[in-house]
C-alpha cells in the first residue's frame, strides 16, 4: 500500500498502478480533480491507472467526458485504465456514451491491481 | 322610496331588475369612491359599443353613491339630444351640477331631479355649502351676459372644480352618448368637456361612442392611455333574455320562453330595443305568446315606433339634409346588397359621387355613420355591412317607400314575411353558432397539449371504438401512449372571415380558420394553420361531399397563401371508408362528434393548467443554480419515484436524466434570476418531470424545440444506442450530451412552449419490479 499524494481526490500507488477513488457525485469539479491526479500519477511513472467507483452514486455527462479525455491520455503514454467497482447503473451508462470500449472493468480494486500484475511463479503454477 | 321599499333616485330600473352589468357597476362605484380616499385626478372611460346602453349603469352608480351619504357627490349628465348648443348643454350642465350636489347634501333624493332655477338652488343649499354655490351663481351670472361663448361653456363645464377643498368632493358622470350631435357648434363642446374634467384633480367617468371618445380625446390634445376603461358591449344573450323577462313581468306583457329567445337574439342585446319593444307591446296590449305577435311588433317599431325614431335620429345627426339622407339610405342599402353578394366595398369616390356632396362634407357624414358603426369606412373604402340587423331593416323600408316610392301596405307586408321567414332561420343559425362558437373555444384551448392521435382518425377511432361504452372509450384513451402534440393557437376566425365566398356553402360560422404555431419556439418554420370544417350530414360523410370540402379548404388556404396547412373535417356521423381513404390522401384529420367532444373534454382550460387538473398528485420545486443544487432534485426524484413503485434501475435513470435536465438549463440559459423550477407529476403509469429555467434558448436546441423523443433518438443516435458513435472523437466535442442521454434515458422528452428560456419535459412510464 503506498502513500496518499493528495488531500482532495483520494488515491495512492501500488507498485506502478496509480488508484484514484471517485467521489460520491461525480461531476465536472470532482471530475477534473480525478483528471488531475491522473496525471499526477502518470507522470509520476504509473503504468495502469484504476479508478474506483466503489464510493460513487451519480456520475454526469460532464465527467464522462473528462473520463474520456483520462483515457487519451493515458493511452498516449500507453498506459492502461480499468474502472473499478462500478454499480450496473453507471456501467449502463458508460455504455451508452461509449467508455467500455476503452477501458477495463474491474469487480473491485483488488481484481483491478491483478489485472496487469504479472503472476508470482507460485500463482502461475497453481492454473 | 318606491312600492318596493327600495330608494331610486336617478336610477328607472330596481337594482335587481338592472342585469348583466354588475361588474361594470362595481368598477364605476369603486372609482368614484377612491375619489374620497385622496385618491383623486383618476379618469374612468366607459367605451360603449353603440345601443350597448350606458345612462342606467351610471344612473344606478349615482344613486349607490348618493345612498352612501359619504363624502363624495355623484353628478351625472347626459348630454340631451335636443339641445343641439354647445352653449345651453353647458348651462344645463351647471344647472344639473348644482341641483343633484345641493340634492345630495341635503340627502333629498326627490331634490335630484326636480327642475330648480338657480336661484332656488341658492335657497336650497346647505349652510356648509352655502357661500360658494351663491358665488358660483352670481359669477356665472356676470360671464353669462359675456360676448364670450367658449368662455361661458369653460365656466359652465369648470363648476365642479370651484368647490371649495373643505366641501364634498364632486364624481362627475358625463353621458356623452350624444356627443355628435354637438359638432356642428361653434364653441368645440367635445375638447371643453374632456379639458374641463381632466384639468380638475377630481375623478370622473367619461361614457362615449367608442369610435368617437379616441379621437375626442385626439383632437383635445389630451393622452387617454392612462386613463382606466371599461368596454361596454351589448348584453350577452342570457343576460339579454333575463332582461326582457325582467322587463316583461315588470310591464305586465305576456311572453313565452321561445320568443323571449327570438328577441334576445334579434334585438342583438341592445337593452335600449328591447325596452322599446316591450313598452310599446305593453301600450298596445300585446301578447308576445308567438314569433309572429314579435315580428308584428318588431315591423310596426321599425316603420313607426321607438326604433324607427331612433333610426331616423341617427340619420338626422349624420345630414341634417333630407335630400342627403335619402341619398345615404340608398347607398347603403345597395351596397349593403352589392357587399353580401360578391364582397365588394364601396370606393369613397363613390360615395361622394352619389352623394353629389363635396370631399369634405361626404368625410363628415362618413365619419359619423363610422362613429355609429353603421358603416366600416377606412378612410378609403366603405364597408357598408355593419349596424343591427333592425338598422338594415330600417333602411330598406325607408328606400322602398322614400326612393322607390312602393306602396306602405306592401313594404310592410313584405318586412313581416320576411321577418317571419327569417325567425326560425336566425333562432337556427344561432343555435349553430353557439355549436361553432364551440368549436372555436375548443380550438382555442389546444396549447401545445398532447392528445390521443385517434381523436383526429374517425376510421381508427372507429374500428377501436365503435359501439364501445362511452365510459369504456374514455377509460381507453385515458391509457392511450399514441399522442399527438397539439400546437399554441394564438387566432381563430370564421372561414368567412378570410373568404366571403365560403357563406354561401357555410351560412353559419362553422368553418374556421386557427393560426397556430407548434413546438416550442414562434418561427416561421413552427407557423401552421388549422382549417377546420363541420360537415353537415346526417349519415357518415360520404366521398363526394368530403371531398368538395376538402377542395373548398385547399381553395381557401391557397387563396390567402396559408403554405403550412392542416385540415381538420368534423362531421356528426364520421365519415365512411372511401371519404376516410380521400382523408388519408390529403394528410387531413377527420373526427366524428363524438370524437370533437371526447377531445374538449380532455383539453384543460387554460395556458399552463394541467390535463387533468390531478394536481395532487404535483411537487413543485425552485432550486439555485449551482451548488450541486441538481443532487437535491435527483434525490427528491427518486423518494417520489420509489413511492410511485418504479424500479430501482428506472429510478436511478430517472436521477441521472435529471441531473443532465438541470446541468443543460444551468449552463446555457444565461438565466436572469438563477434558478431551477422543477415539477414532477404522478399519474397513474407514469412520472413527468419538468425542468425549467429563465432566459435564452440554447442555440444548439433551438432546432429540436418541440421534437418528441423518438424523432430525437433517430436523429440523435445509433441503431446501438451508443452514443459516442458521432461524438466520441475531440475532447471538446463530448460535450452536449446531456440532451441525448436524457432522451436515452426517459420514455418521452420534449421541449415546451415557453415565452423565455426552456421547459424540458420528461416522461418516465411505469413497469413496476415484480
């Protein structure tokens, strides 16, 4: 578990995966926010980017869109993006508005940090 | 005191005898009062239709100002008829001033309309008021031996004003009915009167012809806007038959209930006709038990009664020369014949022509018979269709016996057999007017409300409904989803008003024309207009007669260039499978009776109101803008979503489609006031949530203002429902999307009709969680 970088948008760094946590109501402040520390965390080295929804209630078409622009530029520094814990509602409409395509869902942070951390050899064995 | 215990002063009538004026009655007994409260220097102008009636109402606002014995005294004067001087209307007026002010103080309401010279008026007066009614006296006695006539009318008019601050305040009635008669004087009496009473801080009423008060007022240099009015119109036809019963039972003349009827409606609401008619029914013993005791009466009025007198007054005011006015009667009657066969107007050039009178002078006799409303005159053409009907009748007797020089027995023969043949028809067209009139309400009241599409398809309407119980029907298009949007209409008229022609297939006013606009916003591209027809027939309407009505409507609208048209075919029976296929053809609409009134009865009343007045069920909320304040509506939202048992997948849809309502009216509307109205309605299977805000439309929903959700959807996405397809490139152009999530979201969404700003109405049905 690493240490927290910022006080308003809640996150902290596993390894080379940066985990930002979405607020309650995600909107075009809490969004940028999240864009932010994004950034932060890309520039700080981060491979995959999660972004935890467990918290989140309603998301606006405003943060999807800055959603979106998350996931340009991560993609421009390869890096990769799963959405974590996301609730059917919101998955429905990432759907609509088309995010799924580009990004990963997750149950939940954990499964989200062992998407793209390769296995320990003892995992590897035991599939 | 009369036999009924009631005290009259100027008033003829009891007050409960005095019908269908009771506001204006309160209206003018409320302003003289407010002249008591300080509340002084306020002009009442009473605009009166002509044979509307004015004495009684302000003879019956003097007496309840009178009774009251407070501190204002009611004056009313009516300019007489017979004198024709500017100079002795004034004196009288001073006269009258004086007499029913001493009369009042010293609450002698018999004193009011005694004939008292001035000097017996100085006797008379009050101790209080003694000193300056005797000063006013002598003073009107040195200007009155003056050179000076104007000077004379101005003291005369300017009485009212000399009463001293400590005395009670004088409420002028000036009845000015007569005016005309006047403007052939010298002194201009018209400019005096309105010089005197608006100079004066004291409030006063001004009763006049309403062609002539406006330009009185013009010529006195004097600005009437701020003056309060009160349109006086002839009595409406319930009021005009409760006051011939009225008057009848108080005259002691026999009438049934269908001539009560026939004369309410042929005396056109004029209170002075129908008094004249029942005095002289009384007079000559008459039963009023059939039309044709009325229609006797009715001839013998217009060739020597009241009526005819009033007429031949009329006349007289317009040219005092016989031979001029033989020549009016004649040109109005045959342009009366010339404009109800082919719609042509007399040209002034005509007019003056015929009259064998100067410009100016066929002006003069123009503009009065224009002040009477007896002629349309524009100050080119003369349109000569207007006046009662008894003024019509009046005029072709006079022709025939004066110019053509027929027999008296034949021409009024010939008036009483008309008259009679006449009688059924109009009492018949006037119950078909009150159909049509119908019509026209029920058009009236469309604003932009939704409607089941199959109240304007007789043929589905048919096949769905057709020997279903009433009550079924109403059940079913209750739960009906297939709507069609009404539009605003802002203008109904009768077809013949827009082409004289269609009287000859209409004699009633049941085809009309309805200029509307649909969506939200007043554009060109949004301007229809409604054509809508009742077709006379007994069976289902069949191809033929369809479609000649079909034609007349096309015709019609082509020939005033109405380009978006809609045609609406109303007929008692429907219409049968081969006129309901031409109707189909056309893209016209087609509803049967039943259809027309199951359709008014679903229409709310007015602008705003809701369809089924289900306000119970309603929340009303006003946020700020900003603030997250849109979590408070998503959160209110769905307490009343989750009472009205929608699932919880519906609900959060509902939250998410409103938070988008109220981002889109924070970030676009440039709102003056800042703030969200916010209505959310349960009905029986749905909820409508409406979102509003003041200020502009968005440019970017200008073009789909209006749009129904389908529509919207197609145009808006892909067949996927992804959203993104045509705008998931450039971050800059993710924006907007609000507007298309809401639609995915919501069943139904369109923007409503308002004046500023947006109203974004959104309908969720109801699938209840099993």
């Amino acid at each position: 578990m690493g240490e927290p970088i910022s006080s308003s948008v809640r996150s902290h760094i596993v390894g080379t995966t940066g985990i930002v946590y979405a607020s309650d109501y995600l909107n075009k402040l809490t969004g940028e926010k999240i864009e932010r520390e994004c950034k932060k965390q890309l520039d700080s080295g981060c491979r995959t980017l999660v972004i935890d929804f467990s918290d989140a209630g309603i998301v606006n078409s405003i943060a999807v869109s800055i959603l979106l622009g998350i996931i340009d530029i991560a993609e421009k520094k390869q890096a990769r993006v799963v959405f974590s814990d996301v609730n059917d509602q919101t998955v429905q409409l990432f759907e609509m508005l088309g995010l799924i395509r580009h990004v990963v869902l997750a149950r939940d942070e954990q499964e989200a940090l062992t998407l793209f951390t390769p296995p320990t050899s003892t995992e590897a064995m035991s599939h | 005191m009369n036999k009924h215990g009631e005290t009259r002063v100027l008033g003829r009538v009891r007050r409960d005898e005095f019908i269908g004026r009771a506001d204006e009655l309160r209206r003018v007994v409320s302003h003289g009062q407010a002249s008591s409260h300080g509340d002084r220097g306020k002009g009442l102008l009473v605009l009166l239709a002509p044979l509307s009636g004015v004495s009684e109402l302000l003879r019956q606002a003097y007496d309840e100002i009178f009774l009251q014995q407070s501190d204002v005294v009611p004056v009313y004067f009516a300019l007489p008829q017979t004198e024709t001087t500017a100079v002795s209307a004034a004196i009288e007026f001073l006269n009258a001033f004086l007499v029913q002010y001493v009369a009042c103080r010293r609450n002698e309401p018999e004193l009011a309309h005694t004939s008292l010279t001035l000097t017996d008026v100085v006797q008379l007066a009050p101790p209080s008021d003694a000193d300056w009614i005797e000063e006013l006296v002598e003073a009107y006695n040195r200007e009155r031996f003056s050179e000076d006539d104007r000077a004379l009318v101005r003291f005369c008019l300017s009485a009212p004003s000399r009463v001293p601050s400590h005395g009670a305040t004088p409420f002028v009635m000036f009845d000015a009915v007569q005016l005309s008669a006047y403007s052939h004087d010298t002194v201009p009496l018209a400019s005096e009167i309105i010089r005197a009473l608006t100079l004066s801080d004291q409030a006063f009423v001004f009763a006049g012809l309403r062609r002539e008060v406006a330009d009185t007022f013009a010529s006195a240099g004097i600005n009437a806007r701020s003056l309060e009015v009160i349109h006086l119109q002839p009595l409406l036809e319930a009021d005009a038959g409760k006051l011939i019963e009225s008057v009848s039972r108080r005259l002691n003349v026999g009438i049934k209930d269908e001539t009560r009827d026939l004369l309410a409606q042929q005396l056109e609401g004029s209170p002075l006709f129908i008094n004249a008619l029942l005095q002289s029914a009384r007079d000559k013993h008459t039963v009023l038990d059939s039309y044709l005791a009325c229609e006797r009466l009715y001839v013998d009025e217009i060739m020597g009664g009241q009526l005819s007198r009033y007429f031949a007054s009329a006349l007289e005011r317009v040219a005092s020369d016989p031979g001029t006015r033989r020549a009016i009667v004649r040109l109005l009657c045959e342009s009366t014949t010339t404009s109800a066969v082919a719609g042509r107007r007399a040209s002034f050039e005509t007019w003056e022509k015929r009259l064998e009178l100067d410009a100016v002078e066929v002006e003069k006799v123009l503009r009065r018979l224009h002040i009477q409303e007896f002629v349309n005159w524009d100050g080119d053409t003369i349109n000569a269709e207007g006046g009662p009907e008894a003024w019509r009748d009046y005029l072709q007797s006079r022709f025939r016996l004066d110019a053509l020089r027929e027999p008296r027995a034949l021409v009024v023969a010939e008036l009483m057999s008309a008259a009679l043949k006449r009688a059924p028809e109009n009492v018949a067209r006037n119950y078909r007017l009150g159909a049509s009139l119908h019509m026209r309400e029920v058009v009236s009241r469309f604003n932009s409300q939704r409607v089941p599409a199959s109240l304007f398809d007789y043929s589905e309407f048919a096949e769905l409904y057709k020997g279903v119980d009433p009550n079924e029907v109403a059940a079913a298009l209750d739960v009906d989803k297939e709507l069609i949007k009404l539009p605003q209409v802002f203008h109904t008229t009768s077809g013949a008003s827009f082409s004289p022609e269609m009287r000859q297939f209409t004699p009633d006013d049941s085809c009309i024309v309805a200029h509307a606009f649909e969506g939200a916003t007043y554009t060109d591209a949004n301007e229809v207009v409604w054509l809508v027809a009742k077709i006379d027939s007994k069976l289902e309407a069949d191809a033929d007669l369809t479609a000649l009505w079909l034609e007349r409507l096309e015709a019609l609208a082509d020939r005033r260039a109405l380009v978006r048209r809609q045609l609406w075919l109303i007929a008692n029976e429907g219409f049968n499978a081969e006129a309901s296929s031409l109707i189909r053809e056309r893209a016209a609409f087609a509803s049967s009776q039943q259809q027309f009134e199951l359709l008014s009865a679903r229409l709310s009343e007015g602008e705003g109101s809701l369809p089924h007045g289900d306000e119970g069920n309603e929340f009303v909320l006003v946020f700020p803008m900003g603030s997250d304040s849109e979590l408070l509506a998503a959160t209110t939202v769905e307490q009343i979503a989750r009472r009205a048992q929608f699932t919880p997948e519906a609900i959060n849809q509902i939250k998410t489609a409103i938070v988008e309502a109220c981002i889109n009216a924070s970030e676009h509307s440039l709102s003056p006031d800042r703030k969200i109205y916010q209505r959310f309605r349960v009905e029986d299977d749905k909820l409508v949530v409406t979102i509003a805000s003041r200020g502009v439309v968005p440019s970017n929903l200008e073009g789909r203002n209006g749009a129904g959700s389908d529509e919207s959807h197609e145009a808006t996405s892909g067949p996927s429902g992804d959203l993104s397809n045509e705008y998931g490139g450039a971050a800059e152009q993710r924006r907007g999307w609000g507007l298309k999530l809401i639609q995915t979201l919501m069943d139904e969404v369109e923007f409503e009709r308002v004046d500023e700003g947006t109203s974004l109405r959104m309908t969720k049905y109801l699938r209840k969680s099993t």
